[in-house]
C-alpha cells in the first residue's frame, strides 16, 4: 500500500471517528454522560468531548501507534500523526461549515 494512500484513508478514519464522537447524535447521550463526569475531574477533559478538533489530534495519535505497533511501515510516525490530524480537522471544519454544526 503507498504511503500517500495510506495516509488519505487515516485521514477520512480520523474524520469519521471524531464526527461520531464529538457531532453526531447517535453519541449524543453517552458524550453527555461523560461530558458531566469529565467536569467533576477538569472543565478542560470535559470540552474534549464536544471538540472535533481536539479529538480527532487524539484518534490520529492512537491510529499512528497502533500501525507502528502492529508494524505497518509508516514514515516518519510523528509527521504521519500530525498531517493525519490536520487532513482531519480540515475535513472537521468544512463539514461544520456546510452542515452549520456549528
């Protein structure tokens, strides 16, 4: 698999998961749940529930660390980690803006 292709589809797995966990309302209910319960620990873990963006720096590192784990040639992990999470939030931020999420 070519590395261009590769990080395209880290791309759109990024986007999709953090839409799921920060947008869409079939999560609506257990991101409240732990919205509240992130508030009694730190305001700032409970934002991080309701912030595409912030969640989807997370997923791209997660997804970074379970392809070097799992020993898919990756260039560059930390370079991959960050342009996985950049090519997200842009997708993040045109689909608040077509949508009017937000």
């Amino acid at each position: 698999m070519s590395d261009g292709f590769l990080l395209v589809l880290g791309v759109l797995a990024v986007y999709r998961g953090a839409r799921l966990i920060a947008l869409d309302v079939i999560t609506k209910r257990p991101r409240d749940w732990l919205t509240r319960r992130a508030d009694r620990v730190s305001t700032k873990l409970s934002d991080l529930f309701d912030c595409p963006y912030c969640i989807s720096a997370h997923l791209a590192g997660w997804l970074t660390l379970a392809l070097v784990l799992i020993d898919v040639d990756v260039p560059l992990p930390l370079v991959w980690w960050w342009s996985t999470a950049g090519g997200a939030s842009i997708l993040v931020a045109l689909d608040l803006k077509l949508n009017s999420h937000g």
